[in-house]
C-alpha cells in the first residue's frame, strides 16, 4: 500500500472540501464565513479523501462532495467538536 497516494487523496479531497464550502461566500446572498463549520469541511474532506484513496476509489470534486453529503452527520459532529475546543481554548487563554 503507497501512503503517499493516500495522503495526497486526502489533501486534495480537503482541498476540494474547502473549496465548495468557500465558493459559498461568492453567492450574491453570502452565507457568513464561520471558520468552525469551514475547519469541520475540512476535516470532513480529509477523511473522506483518505478512505477514498485507501480503497481505491476515483477522487473528483464531485465524488468528494457526494461522499461529504453521506457523512452529512460527521461534519456536524466535527463542527460541534471544533466549537468546543475553541471555548476552551478561550476558557484556557489559549487564543
């Protein structure tokens, strides 16, 4: 198994996250920037990019953002958890 084909998966298919979540805010309503929920994006992507290339699957814009929308629950889950550590990052005086 070649894990340098499975990290590029990864990052590009983080990439591709971050990407359709910013192309958001050039709507001509723009949604607001919120960096937990774009961090969950990105996380989400990643992941998802890694099990993409781990089985062999084609990575594409497209098949990244369909398999994000299946793990619609992974990326709320991360968003919950990046807000979380940032209050206590805050709590901590971290930031």
């Amino acid at each position: 198994m070649n894990y340098m084909v499975i990290l590029k998966g990864g990052v590009v298919a983080a990439t591709y996250a971050l990407v359709s979540y910013s192309q958001k805010a050039l709507k001509e309503e723009p949604e607001d920037w919120d960096n937990a929920k774009a961090f969950a994006t990105l996380l989400a992507g990643l992941f998802v990019g890694l099990l993409m290339a781990a089985t062999g699957d084609p990575i594409s814009q497209e098949t990244v953002l369909v398999q994000i929308g299946a793990y619609g629950g992974l990326t709320a889950f991360l968003e919950t958890f990046a807000k979380i550590g940032r209050r206590l990052l805050k709590k901590w005086d971290v930031l």
